[in-house]
C-alpha cells in the first residue's frame, strides 16, 4: 500500500513538472507573438512619422480644409405624445377580521 501511494505521488511530480513546462512554453509564444505585433505597430509609427516629416502629409490636411460643412437641415418638431393614462384603482372587497377600532375583546 505504501509503495503504491509513493509511486502516486512520483507520477503526480512528474506530470506537474510536464504542466509546468508547458506553461512556460506557452507564455514564452505568447511573449514572442505580442513582441512581434509591437514591432509591427512601431515599424508602422516610424513610417507615419517619416512621412509627416518628409511633409507628404500636408496635401491631406489642405483637402480637408478645403472642404466647408455642409449646412445641417432642421429636423422637424416632434409631436408630443398624450401622456399615458393611469388604469383605475381596484376596489376593495369587504375587509376581514375585527375593524380597528373595535373595542370588543374577548
């Protein structure tokens, strides 16, 4: 009994230091994926500011400039909506049990 139990607890080592392994290997994926997108991103900074340097940018900015805002129609006035009505209050059946001022105890 007691052997098979050191042999449990050999075999749930092992298997830990496997998972183990495993994570680290899946952080180190994940660590090399995001380094990779963040140079991607970097790499795309740089050229936008090259070419905002290399004043290429400008002719964009004048078009935009160029064009005035179109003048907004006036919406129509919404009409009002009749304020919902309140259904009426039920009526009370005969209440039950002595009335409250009642002195009558028995």
């Amino acid at each position: 009994m007691n052997s098979d139990r050191v042999d449990e607890i050999a075999a749930l080592r092992a298997q830990k230091k496997l998972d183990r392994e495993a994570e680290v290997e899946a952080r180190e994926a994940k660590e090399a994926e995001e380094a990779k997108s963040h140079a991607a991103n970097m790499a795309r900074i740089a050229k936008k500011m090259a070419r905002i340097e290399a004043g290429n940018n400008t002719v964009a900015e004048e078009s935009v400039v160029a064009e005035e805002p179109a003048a907004k129609p006036k919406a129509a006035p919404k009409k009002k909506k009749a304020p919902a009505k309140k259904p009426a209050a039920k009526a009370k059946g005969k209440p039950k049990g002595r009335p409250k001022g009642s002195k009558n105890k028995k």
